[in-house]
C-alpha cells in the first residue's frame, strides 16, 4: 500500500507540470509555475526509495527515485522555485501564458530526465526539455536573444543528433537499456570508442562545456536573469548529469577518452578563469563561474575514467556535486539580477575585477613581446583585440550594457588554450 | 454462406457504391451527399475493424473472382495488407469531414465526392489485392481516380499539374505492366506469396529477374516519389488541401510505396532480394531521394511545396526499411508507412487550414500564425517534430527502428543518412514553428475568414487536433497491443522467421 502511494506521488510529480501546461487546465490556479513543483518537493520530503514502470510508454520505460536521485530532484526544485519566484510576468501580460506553458514544459521535461531511470526516458524528456526551454528563452526577446536563441538551438538538434546516435549504439549492444546495464555492455564491444565520443560530445554540446560553451556566453548575456538563473540548473546541470549516467564510469580503464575529458577539463578552466579575469561585467560572472566550475568537474570525470578504482570510491560524491552546482549558480544569478535590479550602477562591484582585468592583460601583452618571433601569426590578433579593450576600459565595467569582448579576443584564448592543450599531449 | 469470403469485396464495396451515387447527386444534396459519405467510412472502418481482429485471431479473408482464364481477382486481408487498409479508412474518414468543411460552398462537389470515394476504393483494392494482377487493376484505376482530383480546381496551373501527374503515372504503370507480363511468362502465377515465389527459379533467369526488378521499382517508383521520377509531386500539390492529404498520406504515394513492399517481400521475397543484389541499389535510391527531398524542401517557400518535398524525402525512408533487407529494419520501414501518414496528415490539413482562414500559402507569411490559430500550429508543431524524429512522436519510432536495423544488418552508412535527414528536416520545419509561435503577427492577414471565437471551423479544426493527436499516441503507446509497431512486428516475424 505505502509502495503504491510512493509510486502515485511520483507519477503525480511528472504528470503534474504536464497537465498545468494546458492553459484551460491551469486557467484558474494562481501561482502555476510554483504548483507545478510542489509534489515534487512533497517528494524530495518523503523518505524512502520508490519506481514506477509504465510498459505502454515508448518501448516501456520506468522511473524512480532513490538516494543519488533525491538530490537532483532537491536541486531541480530548489531552481524552479526561485526561477517561479524571479519570473515577474502576471496574468495582465500578453505574454504570460505562453511563457508559462513553456516553463512548466521544460520543468516536466526536467523532471522526467531526473526520474528516469533508461537511456529512452532520459533523451525522450530531455528533448522536451531542450525545445521548450529555447521558447522559454527567447519568448518576447529582443534580437539579441534570438541570437542566443538560434545558437542554443544549433547546439541542441546536433547535441540530440549526436545522442540519438549513442543510444542507437547502446541499444544494437543491450535490449535493457537501463543506465547500469548499459554502462556494463558498452564496455569492450567493436561500438564502445564510438559510442563514448558521441555522448561526450552530446553532453558537452548540451550543457556548453568548451569548446562549446558559445550558446552559453551568449545566453548569459542577453537572456533576462529571471530565466538565465535557469541556464545552470536545466540544461548545464542535466547535461553533467547525463554524461555521468551514459558514460561507463567504473567499469573499465579508458585512457585516451579519459585523458581527452580531463583535457577538456583543464582548458575549461582556463579559459573559465581568463574570461572572468578579461570580461568581468556582473551579468556575466555565472557564464564564466560555470565553465569554470564544469571544467572541474569535467577533470574529475576525466579522472574517474582513466582510475575505475578511484571513481568506484568517491562516486557518490558526483550527484550532491551536480546539485550544488545547479543551486550556486541559480541562486548566484538571481542575486546579480536582483542587485542589477536595485543598483543601476554598482561600480564598487567591478572594481577588483578592473585591476585583475589590467593586470592579466599585461600579463598577455608580456607574453606576446617575447614570443613576438614563433607567434607572429597571433600577435595581430592579439595586440587588435587588446587595443580595443584598452580603448574603452569603461565599457567593460558598465552594468546593463551589453558585454563588450570582442570575437576576436575570444578566438585568440580559445587558440592559446588549444595551443596548451597541443603541448601538454606532446610533453606526455 | 461464407461472410468471410465476401468481406474484402465488401470493404471496397463500401466506399465504390456511395460513390456512384454521389456522382449523380445535385449539388444542392448536401445533407445527403454528406450522409453517404461518411456511412460510407464508417462502414467500411467497421468491416476493417472486423478483419483486424479475426486476422489477429488466425482467420482468413479472402475473395477471388474470375477476371480472365487462369486469372483471378483475389482480395485477400493478411497482416501486411490490414496495415495499409486500416491507415486508408482510419484516413479516409478523417479526410471525408475535413473535405465536407473544406469545399463547403464550392462548386462541383459531387464531382470531387464522387471521385475521392472512387479514389479510396482503389487504394484499399490495392492494399487488399492477393496478386499482381489485381494489384495492377487497382494501381491504374487510382491513377485515373485522382487525375479529376488534380485538376478539379480548374485553373491552368492545375491542368498543367495534372497532365504531369498522367504522364508520369501511365509511364510507371506500363512498367509496371511490362515487369508483371514477363513475370508472368517465366513463373506462371502472380500470386503474392510470404518469402516470396521467385526463389525455386534457376540461375540462368536471375538476370531477367534483376531487369523485372528495376521495371517494377521504376514503375512503383513514380508514385512512390523516387528520385527522379518524382517531378509530378511537388506539382501536384495545386490540389484543394483534402486532396493533398489523400496524395500524400491515405492514397497515390502510399500505394506506390506499398507496391515496393509488396515486391520486395511477397514477389522476389527479401533474402532472395539480397542474393540477386538488387536491394543494395534500391537503397542507394532511397538514401539519395531522402537527402534530395530534404535539401529541396530546404528552399521553398510555398508551406504546400516545402510539405511536398518533405513527403518525397520521408516516403523513402519506407523503401529505405525494406532495402536494409532485415528485420528490425522492416519494422521501421513497414510501420512508417502508418506514421508518415498520420505525421504527414496532419501537416496538409493545417496547411489546408492556413491558407482557408487566413490566405496564407507562403512560409514567409506565417509570422504570429501561432497566436491566431494556437490549435492548429499546435497540431502543426506535433506533426513537424515528428517528422524530425523528435521523441515521443510517432517518426521517433520510425527512425529508432530503422537505425537499429541498419545497425544490425551492418549497413552504418544508413545512420550518417537518417542524421543528415533529421538535420535537414529541423532546418526546414523549425523556421517555420519560430515565426508561427515567435515572430510578431502582421496587422492583417491575406484573406481572413471570420468564425466567432473559434479559431477556423469544427470541420477543419478537428482533423488535424485528431491526427496530430493520433501521431503522438503511436509514438507514446508504441508497446500497446494493437498498436502500428505492435503490427509491423507481426508482419516482420512472419516474413523472417516463419518457415
């Protein structure tokens, strides 16, 4: 009876969001988008494990909730709430309902990768989550959203692509296409190496990890904070949690793939940090925290594939790392938004962002003048990018305007850490 | 009294005789002609509904009538036959409504009813026949059934379309004939057979078999779609929007289609096929004619146009299943003949809808679209993401199963194919959603009709809600019994691993 009442309430947790996003159904109801996540904290409250198996849905699917899966559920919640609570729309907005019928879209869609428990139910869910979270992004945007918009969904149909690739693969492997079973029988097949790429490459086109963290910086950059406080918590931190259920960690050494993912790591920190350090306007600090951030978490996983044994052993450290990044970074960009809200023009917030910016573009420029001979080829770039940053040191620190780094400045890191990268794999 | 030997005459009976009668109906005769329309489909989904179940349960149905010495006319309901007639009635009353709110006030509509019932009959005679003769017979007479259909508007545009689409189909047909008459001459029986009936012949006639092969594909290619032999297509969609539906959902291009399958697998059988080496080929074919399709789709403007090309596109991935020559790869071949349907469908009716409510045709004009007719770009939005393959709509299911069979018939090259295909379609029908639900509506629309507070008519609004509707279930309840994959897995088991 207990076990039919936990399945119930998580049926309820994922067909809730579903059926409020029928406008006629939520006409009514004050607050939807908070309702819609309340019996999925009713059910991050209640204790003990619980599944539910739907054998008509797609090839038969099943969901459940368990210790790892509480904490994202904990995190998914945590996110929406605060996203319902930023969101500022009321029923008098023209545009209120279909902005909230994509909202409680992309929270099924979320709560349905978080729940599921094969690899079928996670992509079918994150599709859902991927296509209506771009109409919640760009909904009643200006051009500069679009574009944001256009580049997250360029990232997003190869990303799907790509996925729907592995999981071909996966299923050619294995009829039970269940996260275990599958990290299991994706190891030593004539399909593994190519199966590993394409969820890497997936997963890293999904969440924005460099090299393919374009949409993300863009998205920070343009979308209003009350739905980029969402951009860590949905598709960063689904995306994390995606490469830890489809990859085959603890199974089996994989070197190359692991060295490459810590490789990825590295540069995302580098690059994370160095863009933090050169473009620091407020808006933009979560976009740098986070490559920042996932570049640590990207080495760890890079680790854990290289060391099976070591990965056995702190595994369960991965899901509380996920949710405490898809919180920090909400909670991080609703207080910007909110500050941004009430101080127009907080100088005193970039100060120390100002001198590090100098300091590390002297530090560029030195670099520069003395390997002025063997980078002849990127000091124009370089020196171009730098005069421009020079010039106008006051934009960098304006709040509201957008974010002023020039493309070139970016391709030029982008070429320094892939430099690093070319000359780390020839020092092995 | 065997009823059982009678009900296949019967299903194509329903629609043929209230046929007939509708040609000699006055045009005032609306309630009338509107009656026997739909009793029409209704029974015949009756007699459809009857057969599933007794087939399901091991019956047999099966009508043959004298025709010609040692030819008969067989009409004979098994799996793979049931597939298509259910899709053709399910569709046809579905379209019958559409059509009633469609034409409503428009001229000739005895005529258009007359031959759209003329038209399903021969289609359902095609899925029904039992040998090639009789699938011959009804492949011509829908030929000359939905030639009045083309053309029915009458402007020169359409005649020029429906000259087109004449021209290209008696071509197919006299292959196809030529193919069947020198089948004939070396086996002596055109009865479609499970495995097939070619395999006891010896080596010595495999080259002709080979050129039969090509003659029957190239005649089936045409209504099929296939590259090059689907210039009459994209022309032809100058048809009212119900006819357009019945083209390239219920009838022509799935009877061509359905020919292929029938060739493959109950004349030449699919291993004795993959031995003569002709299925390579045909999978070359389709491949090209489903990236052909998409990049054309790519560049149109006209929304009718761009669903037209999309149809030459996803009509190959049918061919394409059963080429793999595999199981599982039949699966997704087979039961997207449903699911390109009932995607597809749903896609013209609210093309048929834009362009009645509010004068739209252009892609370029369907700016805000969305926030006028929420219901009908909502059935639109199902229809393309299924069409892209997206999750859990029913072209998920398609492609899942193609991969796979791809996959396991060791052909990798067909996933490099379906991905570009995907990537191609997300880059032709996503424009269209972001303007429909994004972009701003213009002050006026084209030619806006007015219904209250309905967005268009019930007549109009239903069809695609339900179709769109009807493409999401097969997708989410794919594991039900009874369901399109539920069936296709039947018709793969018995033309696989039944001795």
């Amino acid at each position: 009876m207990n076990e039919d009442i936990h399945s119930i309430s998580l049926l309820i947790v994922m067909v809730w969001p579903l059926l409020l996003a029928i406008p006629a159904v939520r006409s009514r109801l004050p607050w939807p988008g908070h309702l819609a996540i309340m019996p999925a904290a009713v059910r991050v409250i209640l204790p003990g494990d619980s599944s539910f198996e739907l054998s008509w849905l797609f090839f038969g699917t099943e969901f459940a909730i368990d210790g790892e899966v509480r904490w994202i559920l904990a995190m998914t919640v945590a996110v929406w709430l605060l996203a319902a609570t930023a969101a500022k729309s009321s029923k008098s907005d023209p545009t209120y309902d279909r902005t909230t019928t994509f909202f409680l879209l992309t929270l099924a869609g979320n709560v349905g990768v978080v729940l599921a428990t094969d690899l079928v139910g996670f992509f079918s869910f994150s599709t859902l989550m991927g296509y209506s979270f771009y109409g919640l992004m760009i909904h009643g945007g200006n051009a500069e959203v679009q574009r944001a918009g256009r580049l997250y969904l360029i990232f997003l149909i190869v990303a799907d692509l790509v996925l729907f690739e592995a999981l071909l693969l996966a299923a050619s492997t294995t009829e039970d296409l269940r996260y275990k079973v599958v990290r299991q029988a994706m190891v030593g097949t004539s399909s593994t190496q190519f199966y590993l790429w394409m969820a890497l490459v997936g997963f890293v086109f999904k969440a924005g990890i460099w090299p393919a963290q374009l949409w993300l910086s863009s998205a920070f950059k343009s979308v209003p904070f009350s739905r980029a406080l969402l951009l860590g918590g949905v598709p960063v931190s689904m995306g994390l949690l995606g490469m830890v259920r489809w990859l085959p960690f603890g199974e089996h050494a994989f070197y190359v793939f692991g060295m490459v993912i810590q490789m990825i790591g590295v540069a995302s920190i580098l690059y994370g940090a160095l863009r933090f350090f050169t473009n620091a306007t407020m808006k933009m600090l979560p976009a740098w925290s986070i490559i920042t951030v996932t570049g640590f978490f990207m080495a760890t996983l890079g680790t854990g594939l290289v060391y099976p044994a070591l990965w056995s052993q702190y595994e369960y450290l991965t899901h509380p790392f996920i949710a405490s990044l898809g919180i920090f970074l909400a909670a991080l960009t609703f207080t910007i938004g909110r500050l941004q809200d009430t101080r127009p023009h907080p100088a005193f917030a970039s100060r120390k962002v100002e001198d590090l910016s100098l300091w590390v573009g002297k530090w560029i420029g030195a670099i520069r003048r003395s390997s002025k001979d063997r980078l002849f080829g990127l000091q124009s770039l370089w020196r171009g990018s730098w005069l421009k940053v020079k010039e106008q040191p006051q934009r960098i620190l304006d709040w509201g305007k957008p974010a002023v780094l020039v493309g070139g400045w970016s391709a030029a890191i982008t070429m320094f850490v892939l430099l690093g990268l070319m000359l780390a794999w020839l020092a092995r | 009294m065997n009823w059982n030997a009678w009900i296949p005459l019967l299903v194509v009976a329903s629609s043929l005789l209230p046929g007939l009668v509708i040609f000699s109906l006055a045009e005032e005769r609306v309630r009338l002609r509107s009656t026997l329309n739909l009793a029409g489909a209704l029974v015949k989904l009756a007699l459809v509904g009857w057969m599933l179940w007794g087939v399901y349960h091991g019956r047999h149905y099966e009508t043959r009538l004298a025709l010609l010495p040692d030819l008969e006319l067989v009409l004979r309901a098994g799996p793979l036959s049931l597939l298509f007639v259910t899709l053709s009635s399910v569709l046809w009353l579905v379209t019958t409504v559409y059509a009633i709110g469609y034409l409503e006030g428009s001229p000739h509509r005895s005529r258009f009813f007359g031959f759209f019932s003329l038209c399903v009959s021969a289609t359902v005679g095609v899925a029904l026949s039992g040998n090639l003769i009789s699938f011959l017979l009804f492949y011509e007479l829908l030929t000359l059934s939905t030639y009045p259909l083309i053309v029915h508007r009458g402007t020169e545009v359409a005649r020029r379309a429906g000259h087109s689409y004449l021209v290209y189909t008696i071509f197919g047909g006299a292959l196809l004939l030529l193919g069947t008459v020198w089948l004939y001459t070396l086996t002596g029986t055109l009865e479609f057979t499970p495995q097939g009936f070619l395999n006891s012949l010896g080596e010595e006639h495999h080259p002709a078999l080979i050129v039969i092969f090509a003659l029957m594909i190239a005649g089936l290619g045409v209504k099929a779609a296939l590259v090059p032999l689907h210039g009459w297509l994209p022309q032809a969609m100058v048809a009212p929007a119900p006819v357009s539906a019945l083209l390239h959902a219920v009838a022509v291009v799935k009877a061509g289609v359905f020919g292929i399958v029938r060739v493959v697998y109950e004349v030449f059988g699919v291993s004795f096929a993959a031995e003569l080496g002709v299925t390579g080929p045909l999978a070359w074919l389709a491949a090209t004619t489903i990236i052909y399709g998409s990049l054309r789709a790519l560049f149109q403007d006209d929304l009718k146009r761009r669903l037209a090309f999309c149809t030459v596109s996803q009509l190959s991935y049918i061919v394409l299943g059963v080429a793999i020559a595999g199981p599982i790869a039949t699966i997704g071949g087979v039961v997207h003949l449903v699911h390109q349907g009932l995607m597809k469908i749903a896609l013209f009716f609210c093309a048929g809808n834009l362009a009645e409510t509010l004068g739209i045709h252009k892609v370029s004009e369907m700016n805000g679209v969305g926030r006028r007719m929420p219901w009908t770009m909502a059935a639109f939005t199902i229809g393309a993401f299924g069409m892209m393959g997206a999750p859990p709509i029913a072209g998920f299911i398609s492609k899942w199963y193609l991969g796979l069979g791809a996959l396991e018939a060791g052909q990798e090259w067909v996933i490099l194919v379906l991905a570009g295909s995907s990537l191609l379609n997300a880059a032709y029908f996503l424009p269209i959603l972001h303007r429909a639900w994004f972009q701003e509506p213009p002050e006026t629309w084209p030619e806006e009709r007015k219904f209250g507070r309905k967005e268009t008519a019930w007549a109009l609004l239903l069809p695609p809600v339900i179709t769109a509707l009807m493409a999401l279930g097969a997708g989410m309840l794919a594991s039900a019994p009874f369901s399109p994959l539920g069936w296709a897995q039947l018709i793969a088991q018995r033309e696989f691993y039944q001795p």
